[in-house]
C-alpha cells in the first residue's frame, strides 16, 4: 500500500494498531456486530479520547480483486474514500512487513486492535492482549479485552500492552477446556486456502466417527 509509515521503536508514546480483516467476510458481517466498519471504529476509538497514533493495517487478500477466476467482491468495501476518511482521523498505514517485524518484540509496545480474527487468540496464546471490537466465540477468552466495555482511552494501562506469561497460560487451558471433544474435523476444508481440494478418506472417517458420537451425546443430553 503507498504511503505507509514505518513505525519509530524510540517513541514514547503508545501507538494503536488497527488489524483490519478481510471484507466481505462473516468475521466483520455479522459477527463484527456494532462495527462492521472501521470507520465508525476509528470515530469512537477517537471519541474515547484517544490521541495518540492510530495505524491501519489493512489485510493482505484486499489486495486480490479474483480469486480463483471469481470477483471477491472486495471492492465493495474499499475505495479511495475510505481510506481518505481513515486519513481524516489522522491515522497512518503500516504494512504487513513491518508490523510482522514488531509484533512480538518486547521493546515495542502498542494497543492491538481487531474487529474479529484468528490474530486475536493467537496474540492470547503468545501472552499479549487484544482489544476486540466485535462479537466472537472466543470473546472470554484470558487476553480479549472488548471494545465496548472502555470507557476511556486517555491513559493505557500498562499490564494490557506488555508481554504476560500468565496469559499465555491462562489462554491454552481456556481453549483446551472450550474446544476439546466440542469440535468436528474440517471435512470441507474450509478457511485453508485452496479451492475444489479432494477429501481425504482419512478424514472422512473420523468425520463420520465424530459426527455419530455428536448425536449419540445430543440424545443423552436430552
């Protein structure tokens, strides 16, 4: 993206960072719930009284217009005007480069915030928070810090941008204890990136098992 700014490890201040997802996407419509737009994101993030550096980093496949021979219909959501509106609330733009090269570095640290997306329990996992703007099934998650719980965005605590071996801990028992014997195998491989993939045998026989002791806990439960 032009006009990306790189991010000055020496400052003192502690910058917002923006983790776009991609749109069209469930993960923003309708699970971003009141924020479906990052504008209005922006606007309020402000109105807390936010003034420090907000950087946006936009997500990598807004950049695919096709995907496989089909339109991804993301021209919906960008445009130039969006990202003059972004611009108007004095935010700058960081590329996925840079933000790879300071996203776990402990001598740098900033207020992560998502709509939604995978980035969030991963932070969680590595023992870093997140701020959460929209409705997710991880959203008790130890690290997931929802947007629509702050009040006031003048002064950062500390403890909630600096790296917390506790809640890496905290946040494997939480996901061990919500996903194991609750989940079934991504049959339809889903989510991996690659179109008209063949099943694997494999994994359609332990869909099958998984599928069968599904039910037969749905009768016991009722």
């Amino acid at each position: 993206m032009k006009n990306t700014k790189k991010i000055n490890f020496l400052k003192k201040d502690i910058p917002l960072i923006i983790l776009a997802s991609y749109q069209p996407e469930a993960t923003t419509t309708p699970e971003g719930y009141n924020y479906e737009n990052y504008i209005e994101l922006v606007f309020n993030i402000r109105k807390l009284g936010f003034t420090g550096k907000i950087y946006f980093k936009e997500h990598d496949g807004t950049f695919l217009y096709t995907w496989f021979n089909s339109v991804t219909q993301v021209s919906n959501f960008r445009s130039r005007d969006f990202y003059k509106q972004l611009k108007s609330f004095d935010c700058l733009f960081i590329s996925t480069e840079d933000y790879e090269k300071i996203k776990y570095n402990k001598k740098f640290q900033s207020i992560i915030v998502a709509i939604n997306g995978t980035v969030a329990f991963e932070r969680s996992l590595n023992g870093y928070h997140t701020v959460i703007a929209g409705s997710t099934w991880f959203k008790k998650m130890p690290g997931i810090i929802n947007f629509s719980n702050i009040k006031d965005l003048k002064s950062i605590p500390l403890s909630i941008v600096k790296k917390n071996n506790n809640l890496a801990i905290k946040s494997k028992k939480y996901l061990l204890k919500k996903l194991n014997r609750s989940t079934l195998v991504n049959i339809s491989n889903i989510g991996i990136g690659e179109k008209d993939s063949p099943f694997d045998n494999s994994l359609v026989n332990t869909y099958k098992i998984e599928l069968t002791n599904f039910i037969k806990y749905l009768k016991i439960k009722k």
